[in-house]
C-alpha cells in the first residue's frame, strides 16, 4: 500500500503535467489562431473581393429603375455605389424600398443584373482607366522601384505631383473619384501601383506589410515623378494606401519633400482596426486575439506595428494634413482617426479632421461627392506653392 506521501507525490506529479498539457495546448491554440488571421491579414490572395451579394433583379419603384437586391449588411449602405459583377458593372443610388429581406436601389448607370447574380457593392464608382472612366487624358508610365517597374496612371498638370495610394485589395480605379478635383487645381496625379498588386512587383516573402515596407514604392514614385519636374508632393492614401503614405512620413529619407497629406479613412492605429475586426466577427477576448495576430504577423513578416500606432508614434516630419473618415466604418475604426485628430494640437500637427455622417468605409465621397470636393479643394487650392 503506498503511503500518504507517495499518493501526494503521485497527485502532485499527475498535476504538474496536467497543468503543462494545457499550457502547451493553449500556447499552441493561440499559434494556430494567430497564424490563421496573420494569413487573412498578410496573405494578398485573401484581400481580393468577391461577390458576397444576390440581386434579385430589375424594377421599378414609382416609375423609378431600380434593382432589387437580397438585403445583407451593405446593400443599404448611404450614397452611391458601384454594383459590380463578374463580366458586369452599374450604378446605384438611394434606396427605395427596404422590407422582408428585399432592398431597392434607384438604378443610376447600367443595367440592372439578372436575378440569381453575385455581385458586390464598391466605393470604386467607376471601372477602367481614367480616360474610359472620366474622359481624362492620361499617360499609362511606369515607376521604377527596387522590385521592378510598376504600372501607374499620369494625368499631367503642374510641378505638384500628388501620388495616389489606393487600399489593401484594391486598384487604381480607387483614386478615380479625386483625379477630377485634382487636375482642375492643375495638379499632376500619379496614381500608382505597389508590390502584390497586379501587374507589379510580388514582394519577396509575398506578403503584404501593411505599409512597413510599400513606403519605399511610394518612395520610388516620389523619385520618379522629381525626375519628370516635379517640385512639391501631396501624398493621398486610401484605407491601407493611407498607412502607406504615414509611413513615408516616419521612414522615408524624403519625408521632408511632402508638402501635405489626404488621407480617407486610413488605418491609423492597426491594434485598433484589428480589434475592430475581431468583434465584427463576434470572436471572443478580442484583445488577447488582436495581440496574437500581431505577434504572430511581427514574426511572419517583420513588421513593425509600434511604429504604425500613428498618435503614439509620429513621424518627425508633420505637413499639413486633411483626414477623411466615414462615422460608420466597420472596417477601420473611426475612432482611430477622432484620436488623432483630437492629438493634433499636442502632437504639433495641423490635421484637419472631417467625419461624414453615415458614410461607410472609404466611402465618404459616395454619400457626399460636393462637400468631399469642396474639403479637397478649400485644402489643397489654399496654398498657392502648390496649385500656382
């Protein structure tokens, strides 16, 4: 019979392994969750839309063309918005109707997709280039960067170049909505790709950086644009294309070549967009997760997300900078961007902050095109050294 204190031996022995299992399962469980949303975050075939919406085809709403659409979280969305499809492209504005399941839209452009079709729904109001899109002249160049050329669109203008970075996913078809307001203050837009997007350089570990190394494409346009006459630079970045141009600010040796910076809906701070995303999936210890996926990206990729907490980390080089940010964002975390704007005056930063009502993410041009025009203009037309 063994003794009292051999079964407590035994007992606490069983204990210490019971307790390193878990520790191990547990360690291991947050790796595997971590490396699974380090891939959604990293991995550039993950960012690529599809088509997560059905139209229920073509009406009329009091005389009104419109399409109906299976009603789902966006298909209400405020503004106009393209509706895409595969091999098809249309319009849509207000909607109409909004009742058991079925939403109606007011067809502006197109035609309205059979029943039955995925489609989805973009701020990117119009495909193609900017000459098929908006009758713009343009040039299609190519900057040269450390990985090789990238494509890019040149609408020509004055020597203030303004480079147009679109989001994590997207094209150049993002910028199309600025290129108007832009060229008519004589503005020169390059509107640029950078590594894994298509037709440009893949990056060597295939990963997005989330803007800790696209900078230096950014950098390569900046370069470029100096050696086609340009003299003063305006950096635009859209949603991730928006942390790219902040890293410029931070890491670029020409930080101190921006004139100023537009930035709409930009991932100012990824901890917090990143707990965004965690709690609009419903997951649970969203904190615990955010570290996690952070962690495990950081040793994947490298990245550095303490220098991409914007308030926390700013760049030495402060331009004058207008900040765009929809109040309903479920993508990046408006707060984000009220954080920063309200750290403005510590920070020493002159940041001009507009939230738009109702407007989704990247889409406060879509619910209010005159009033986003008239920012952009009253920004960028108030400095004669850059629209003379």
């Amino acid at each position: 019979m063994p003794t009292q204190g051999v079964r407590r031996s035994r007992a606490l022995r069983i204990t210490l392994v019971t307790t390193s299992i878990a520790l191990v399962v547990a360690v291991l469980t947050l790796l595997g969750i971590g490396w699974y949303y380090s891939g959604q975050l990293l991995d550039p075939t993950q960012a690529r839309p599809g088509y997560p919406d059905v139209s229920l085809g073509p009406t009329s709403v009091g005389g009104v063309s419109s399409v109906a659409l299976r009603k789902a979280s966006d298909t209400t969305d405020a503004g106009t918005w393209a509706l895409l499809w595969n091999g098809g492209y249309a319009q849509v504005g207000e909607v109409l109707t909004d009742r058991d399941g079925r939403v109606e839209r007011r067809l502006l452009k197109g035609q309205a997709p059979p029943a039955g079709t995925h489609v989805r729904f973009s701020p990117q109001m119009w495909p193609g280039d900017p000459k098929s899109a908006l009758g713009q002249d343009f040039q299609n160049v190519d900057v040269p960067t450390e990985l090789g050329p990238a494509p890019a669109w040149l609408v020509p203008g004055g020597d203030t170049w303004v480079i147009a970075i679109h989001g994590r996913g997207g094209t150049r078809e993002e910028t199309l909505r600025a290129i108007p307001p832009l060229h008519q203050l004589g503005l020169s837009v390059l509107s640029i790709t950078y590594r894994n997007d298509a037709g440009a350089p893949r990056s060597p570990d295939g990963f997005f950086h989330l803007g800790d190394s696209e900078w230096r494409d950014v950098e390569s346009a900046m370069k470029y644009a100096t050696g086609r006459g340009a003299r003063h630079f305006v950096l635009y970045g859209w949603s991730m294309g928006g942390a790219i141009a902040e890293q410029v600010l931070v890491q670029s040796p020409l930080a101190d070549k921006v004139d100023a910076v537009v930035l709409d809906a930009p991932a100012v701070s990824w901890g917090k967009t990143l707990v965004l995303q965690a709690e609009d999936r419903g997951l649970p210890l969203t904190g615990l997760l955010t570290w996690d996926a952070e962690l495990v990206s950081g040793w994947r990729s490298g990245i550095d997300f303490g220098r991409m907490e914007l308030a926390d980390a700013p760049p030495a080089h402060k331009p004058p900078t207008l900040l765009f940010h929809g109040s309903v964002d479920t993508t990046v975390p408006v707060q984000a961007s009220r954080d920063l704007a309200a750290a403005a005056g510590r920070l020493g930063w002159p940041i001009t902050y507009v939230e738009v009502p109702g407007a989704e993410h990247t889409a406060a041009w879509n619910v209010d095109p005159s009033g986003y025009e008239r920012h952009l203009r009253d920004f960028l037309g108030g400095r004669p050294d850059l629209t003379r």
